[in-house]
C-alpha cells in the first residue's frame, strides 16, 4: 500500500482519459479518488470499474439515448466527472473519457477507503461499520463521498472538489474483467466484458 507521507498527489493528466473507456477502466484500478469537502480530505482506492463506450454500446447513455442534455458531458472534455441519477437522492459517479470526436466514460463502482473514514461515517451517519462495505456500490460510495449532479461536468484533472491521483501499482495479473451489472438492455453488450475488478478485494461491490 502507498504511505500517506507519498500523497503529494500527482494527478492524473488529460491525455490518460483519451483513450477508449475500455483501455482507462482496468488503468484507473489502484488509482486514488479524492473528495475534498468544507477542508476536509477524503481519499479512496478505485477497486472496480464499468466502462461504457459511446454509440456502439447499448449499455452506455449515449447509446441509448444519443446527445441530449443529459449526455452532453459524455461527448465533451475527458476528465470531466459525469453524474446521473438512478433513485431519489442515488447518484452514480463516472469519469469521460474517449478519443476524439467520440463518446464514453467509466463508471467508479467501487473504492477501498485509505483516509478520511470519519468524513465517510459522518455522511453515512454511521457509527458501527465494516469497512469493507463503506463504499462498495456505485450509489453508496456517491452518498459517502457527498457526490450528487452538483458537480455533474466538474473538472477532475484541474479542479480541487473531487480528482484522481496516482495510487498503487496493480498488474494485469490482478485484474479480472467480467460483464457489467445491472444492464438487461442493453442487447448484445451486456456480454461485453467491460467490468474491471482487483482481484481479492474486499471492497467490491455485490
């Protein structure tokens, strides 16, 4: 694990979301997310990912819906965070990222907390914990980490709100890609292999 003396935080850099989001999901595994909030410090071990890859997939907004309003992020600047809604008060976060001229971005499923747990139980309102469940679910760790549409196109290569810093090494060895959860409509992609987890980890969602 990265001491915390090491978090002198390099970010990282706008051309590490230019690429396919099935090429920057596996990447960002071992990554750290950082959550500033009121001058506190959250930050988090990104254990498992989605990618969704623009108009050929059925899975992704883009795919479904094409370019509204709604998915207008998803077609814009990488690096910028993409939040929607899935319940009352559940937000899901992802990061853009595509090549040029196209569309995409990964969904953050789920992180391991390294600092800031008494941020985290505070917004959970939770006293008694296990850690390992604290932020394993896209809309859980939303809610821990305060997310919500407010920072919907917030910059996370320039911005200071919420961001992503080199972490830990993780070897492909590690990973397992399996099929994305929670998409019956999305047809054939369903099937994709496009869901990136650390493998072993505790912190994965269900």
């Amino acid at each position: 694990m990265v001491t915390i003396s090491y978090l002198r935080e390099k970010r990282l850099n706008r051309s590490f979301f230019k690429r396919h989001p099935k090429e920057v999901a596996p990447d960002l595994l071992g990554k750290y997310l950082v959550r500033k909030i009121n001058g506190k410090k959250i930050i988090a071990k990104i254990v498992e990912t989605e990618a969704y890859g623009g108009k050929e997939d059925k899975g992704c907004h883009v795919g479904r819906f094409g370019y509204t309003k709604r998915t207008a992020s998803l077609f814009g600047k990488v690096g910028c965070a993409y939040i929607y809604s899935v319940y009352i008060n559940t937000y899901c976060l992802n990061v853009v990222a595509h090549k040029d001229d196209e569309a995409g971005g990964v969904l953050i499923r789920a992180l391991e907390p390294i600092l800031g747990i008494e941020v985290i139980l505070r917004n959970l309102n939770k006293r008694d914990y296990d850690i390992r469940k604290l932020l394993n679910g896209p809309g859980k760790l939303c809610k821990a980490l305060k997310i919500t549409k407010a920072l919907n196109g917030l910059d996370m290569v320039k911005g200071d709100k919420i961001y992503i810093i080199n972490g830990e090494r993780v070897s492909k060895k590690s990973i397992i890609t399996t099929p994305r959860i929670n998409i019956p409509y999305a047809k054939e992609a369903k099937e994709w292999p496009w869901r990136f987890v650390i493998k072993d980890s505790p912190f994965l969602s269900r």
